[in-house]
C-alpha cells in the first residue's frame, strides 16, 4: 500500500550530502534545458501576448476609436467602476457559479454511477460516451442547440405539449442549459478519476464502523474525491465565467455576459483599452482565486 | 515481552492470586458468540465461495480460520461482520439472527488485512469515528477514545496521519478504532500479514494479550499456520470454500483429520504406499511400518510423518527396539540454526525429511552416510487416497 511507502526509509539517506547536492543540481539543469521548446512556445504565444493587452490597457483612445500608444492613462481602469460593468460581472459570476454547481451535481452523480460500475469495459464505454460530443466542433453542437430550441425545435415542442415551457432561446436558462451541455464532460472526467481512485475497503471500514450509507458517503467517499471536485470545479468555472461563444449564440441582448462585453470593446464599441483593462482584471481575480481555491484544498486534502 | 507469555500461561492454568469474578473463564461455559448454519456464498453461477459452513465460536474465544488464499476464510468474515450475505445458511451473534442486517446494524467491528484507515483523517478521528457514527456524546467519545488510544500504546500521536505511521502503528489504530466501539466479537482478517517478522511475533503477543484484556472472542483469519497455532484457543481449518476440521491447536497439529489438513498445517513427510494388514503399512519399496490408520489392508494410503518426529541411527541395533526402523542414505544436510535438517533417500519409498535439534548431544550427519530412520509407532498415520 501506499501508506507504507511514504514511511521515511533511513536507508534512502544519501551518505554524502555534497555529492547529493551536486548530483541534484545537474540533474535539475538537465531539466532546464529540456524544457527550453516549451517555455520559448509560452513566453512567444502567451506571456507576449499578455503584455500587448495590459500594455494596450494604459493606450489612449482615438477620435474614431483607434487606440493610440501615447498620453498613457488610467481611464480605461476607472470606467471598470462603472455601473453597467459590475451589472455585467455579477451576472457573469452568478452564470458561472450556478453552471459549476449544476455540473458538480450532474457530474457527481454520473461519475460515481461510472466509477462503480464493476466491469472495467462498461467504464471504458461510458467514459468513451462522455468523450464523443467532443469529436464535433464546439460552435456547431452550439448551433444545433439553437435549433432544439427555437420556436419548432423538439425541446420547445415538448416543453409547450406537457406545458411546462415556452420558447427558451435567447432567454438566460437557454444559456445554463448551453453552458451545462458544453462542460458537464469537464466536471466528470476529474470526478471520475477521483473517485474511481478510492479504496472501497474504507468505505466498507465505515459501514463497519456504524455509519449509514448516506454518512459513510458524506464522511468518507465525498471527501476523498476532493481533489476531483476541485479540479471539476476549477475547470468549468473559469471558462464559463468567460464564456463568449454560448451566450453569444443562445443568449439575447439582456443576457450579455463578461465575455460579450470584451468582444464588443474589441469590435462595435471600438474601445480597445477598455477591452484591455477588462481582460487584464478578469486574469487578476481569476488567478488569484484559484489561488486561494487550491491552497484552501491542499490544507485539507 | 517475557511478561506476556507469563500472562498467557496463567490464563490457561490455574487464575493468579486474586480472582476476578467480573471476568468470566473463557471456554468453560458453552455461550456461542457467533454461530454459522448451512452459510453458502456463491459468486455468480460457479464460483463457491464458502460451502455449507457450520461453525459456532464460543464466547470470550480466540478463533482462527485458517487456511490457504481463496479458500473462503475472508469470505466468511466478510458474511459475519453483513459486508457479503449468504446466498444460503444463517448467522446469528449470541443468538440474536443477523439475516440481512447491514455492517452498521451489527454488534461487531473488523480490523481490515490492509487495515483500511482513513487517510484524512487523524488518529484521533479514525479512532473516535465509530462512536461519533453512533452518535456517542462527547464527552465519552474523548474519554473512550483516550482510552482506546493507551491500550494499543499509542498516546502522543493522536494527531498524526496515518500516513505518517509505521507499518506497526498503523495495525494498532485499526485495531483500537474497532476496540473502541465495545463490540461482542471482533473479526481480524490476515491483520499481521503486512509486518516484518520480528513485528508480527511481538504482535501476536500483544493481540493475544489484549484479547484477554478485553474478554471478547476474536475471530482471526490467517493463512500462517505457525501464527494460527501460536495465538488461537482454536482453529477451524479451511479449504476450498469448506471447514475441514475444528479443533484445539494440538488436535489440529496431532491428530489432522485428513491429508489436506496433514499438509498445511506444519511440516509433514509424505510416504506413499499401501495397509499390508490392520495397523501395518506397506511401502513402495517393501519396507513394513507400524501407523495409526482406520483403512482397511490393500488401500492405497499417504503416510504422513512429522520431521521432528523421526531420529536418525548409524546401525539397527543403536535405535530403541518395539519402534519402525527404516534404512536410507543421507543425500542433504542443511544447516537452520536450531535445528538441522537432512534429507534421506530410502529408495523406491521415497525420501524423508528429517529434522534433528542442535544440541550437544545430537550426532551429526553428512551426505552419504548411511543411517536408520527411527519413529514412534504412533508418530506415523495413514490415510486413505
């Protein structure tokens, strides 16, 4: 078991400390120089470009929109105190909330029904269904969404048969349901793992020791697939707090999210600094809250 | 640790000085702790896992199934602690049916062969959590488990992971976990099969110690004879899903109900051959020994013999008289310390393997010496093919 291995081996201490040292640090130059392709790739594509934005963040506006790298300023930080932008990021916030909170639920209660599964070929099968919505283009299973829910699309069909809804495009649950679609599969595959991971003999140590189902569940499974929700959670809420293509294609105007926003800076509203200051934020907030998401997991994991 | 044996040896004879009328003798009165009728446990279509299984283990008993891996002795465990129901049979725990009451329900804990602690949780917590499952209050749960925590001898740890535990210490906070909770039974499958040797016979003292501590029957599964015949007031002997023989550790080792049995419990010679009359065994190569048997003459039998059993003689007229004697040639010695060990070829009968205490006293052997196998008539048995 793995338990033991971690047991400290008086063995393993190297009887030289110098030479230790000396060997580690080559090896750790070794690593550098590995390594080189890939830092050159990031630093080119993506630390670069990151530059160009906050640079871009402090630029001036021109008459027609046109930014000008001069008269450097904080205008466009300021106009993030506006009304209209803390509307926005708060509706951003609550769709990407709610979105990972459904995901974590649907994703849970899927990836445990995969994970017991007792015959490794329907895991692999079910995982694999999991996989397939992934072999078609994002922006076309969005478009088909359109189509189930227009006006005589089944869902509408359905929904105004049994009479429980009407039209749903353009309205904000058209978007959730857009927004569950697309990243439930990232909710499920880190839970998966996760879960598939645990030692059942524990939770059977739990019923033995007088916890129910439900509280063997809640005590012992549920945390030890922490590191599953968490990295669930990390993934789908970021990208649905910046999601753009959904609610652009299944949203309405009253639905604009963070991501619309800074696509319309970059485009209609011609406010490129603007659009740049809004970014460069929403980095910030994000790294640090995953941050402090995974220092707070790490503690208790 | 000679303080242990000391403990043990009392326990088996006369009570020490003062007696304690709150504990009650072990094995004098007939209570069944656990009683198993008719359990059958199938997996699938024809997988049998254990097969119409009578046992009952008696109160304040220390039990050991014991018996080869996949020979259903964890199974069983498994059937009375409600982790696997009988496909068939019944389960009671002094008296009271089982049927399909869930682990949870039921008044026993088990220590688990990898001991199964929760790895995010501390000593304390993995302790405490069977009486804060029973919703125990606090105050108790602290006091219990403080108490539980000094009987496996591990205060000053109650806050580390188990993680950050020895092999050793991880055994003891699974088994004071499932201690804590007072149950009437406990159910230890294979606990020690993961220490080192030096750890697991100190440990096998202490459990047995703490057993009669406590005063509750244990229900210890093993595949290690020699740790089954060490701790156990008695073994029931298992293979292939069935309980071949029940018995106290001397009957098991004595008097083996059959060749199995024989085989896997302790070292045994195999001499194969035929009843040339009542009590008379024939060998392959013509050689006439005495041997316990029931089998009638002409069945072909096993002769089994235990190494320790036999001396060995440089000529005939040296070896005691109204004994067997059987003529060979020493083809190996090997040295083990305590003992040696030869291997003596007596042709077309076979070879025995014949153990020899090293003391002073005991003359050596080398290979190719010739020598007289000597054994006690009643150190042979013969059983029926």
């Amino acid at each position: 078991m793995t338990m033991l291995d971690q047991r400290p081996d008086s063995q393993q201490e190297a009887a030289n400390p110098e030479l230790e040292r000396r060997a580690e640090r080559r090896e750790s130059w070794r690593g550098f120089f590995h390594a080189v392709p890939a830092y050159a790739y990031l630093i080119a594509f993506f630390v670069l470009p990151l530059i160009i934005v906050f640079v871009f963040s402090f630029a001036s506006r021109g008459r027609t929109g046109r930014p000008i790298l001069d008269n450097w300023n904080l205008d466009a930080w300021t106009k993030l105190t506006e009304p209209l932008v803390s509307t926005i990021v708060g509706r951003s916030l609550f769709v990407a909330a709610l979105n990972t909170v459904l995901c974590l639920i649907i994703g849970y209660a899927f990836a445990y029904w995969i994970a017991t599964r007792p015959k490794q070929s329907t895991r692999t099968l079910l995982l694999i269904l999991v996989l397939i919505p992934f072999w078609s283009n994002f922006l076309v299973r969005t478009y088909a969404w359109r189509i189930l829910l227009d006006s005589d699309g089944y869902i509408t069909q359905i929904g105004e048969f049994t009479g429980l809804w009407g039209r749903m495009l353009f309205t904000l649950p058209a978007v959730f349901l857009g927004l569950l679609y697309g990243f439930l599969p990232f909710m499920v595959l880190p839970l998966y793992a996760a879960i598939e991971r645990i030692d059942w003999s524990l939770v059977e140590a739990g019923r033995d020791l007088y916890a129910s189902g439900t509280r063997a569940f809640l005590k012992i499974t549920l945390p030890l697939s922490r590191p599953g929700i968490i990295a669930g959670s990390i993934l789908v809420f970021i990208p649905s707090l910046g999601a753009y293509v959904t609610p652009d294609i299944l949203g309405g105007a009253k639905t604009t999210l963070l991501g619309n926003f800074i696509v319309t800076q970059f485009g209609a509203a011609r406010n490129w600094p603007f659009g740049s200051a809004l970014s460069g934020a929403i980095l910030i907030v994000m790294v640090l809250t995953t941050i402090l998401y995974f220092r707070s997991g790490a503690r208790t994991l | 640790m000679e303080h242990d044996v000391a403990s043990t040896e009392r326990e088996a004879g006369a009570p020490g000085a003062p007696p304690e009328p709150a504990k009650p003798a072990p094995m004098t009165v007939g209570v069944v702790a656990v009683g198993l009728h008719g359990v059958t446990k199938r997996f699938g279509e024809d997988v049998i896992a254990v097969r119409n299984m009578d046992l009952e283990v008696r109160d304040g008993e220390f039990f050991s199934l014991l018996g080869p891996s996949g020979c259903g002795k964890t199974t069983t465990l498994r059937i009375i602690a409600g982790l696997d129901y009988p496909t068939d049979g019944s389960v009671q725990i002094y008296g009271e049916e089982m049927g399909l009451k869930p682990p949870n329900k039921r008044p026993v804990n088990t220590v688990f062969q990898s001991y199964a602690l929760f790895p995010h949780m501390n000593v304390e917590d993995n302790v405490s959590f069977g009486l804060r499952m029973q919703n125990v209050d606090q105050a108790e749960v602290r006091r219990r488990t403080g108490e539980a925590i000094d009987l496996v001898r591990l205060s000053g740890m109650e806050k580390r992971r188990p993680n950050a535990l020895s092999g050793g210490e991880q055994q003891r906070v699974a088994l004071a976990r499932a201690l804590v909770n007072q149950p009437k039974v406990l159910l230890l499958d294979e606990p020690l099969g993961a220490l080192d040797l030096k750890l697991r016979q100190a440990m096998q003292l202490e459990l047995k110690d703490i057993q009669h501590e406590v005063g509750i029957s244990f229900v210890y599964v093993t595949h290690d004879q020699e740790e089954a015949l060490t701790m156990s007031d008695r073994i029931g002997v298992m293979n292939e899903g069935e309980l071949v023989q029940v018995g106290r550790s001397e009957d098991i080792y004595e008097s083996p109900a059959n060749l199995f049995v024989a085989g896997f419990v302790g070292d045994m010679v195999f001499l194969p051959g035929e009843i040339a009359a009542t009590g008379a065994v024939r060998l392959k190569g013509g050689e006439i020994v005495q041997a316990r048997t029931t089998a009638a003459p002409g069945t072909s039998i096993t002769l089994a013999i235990r190494p320790e059993m036999l001396d060995l003689y440089g000529e005939r007229s040296e070896a005691p008289s109204g004994r067997n004697a059987v003529a060979g040639t020493v083809t190996r010695r090997i040295f083990l310390g305590e003992s040696l060990y030869y291997k003596i070829d007596i042709g077309a009968s076979g070879v025995f393997d014949v153990r020899v205490e090293n003391v002073p006293s005991a003359k050596r052997w080398a290979v190719g010496d010739a020598v007289i196998v000597d054994f006690h008539l009643e150190a042979a048995t013969a059983f029926a093919e």
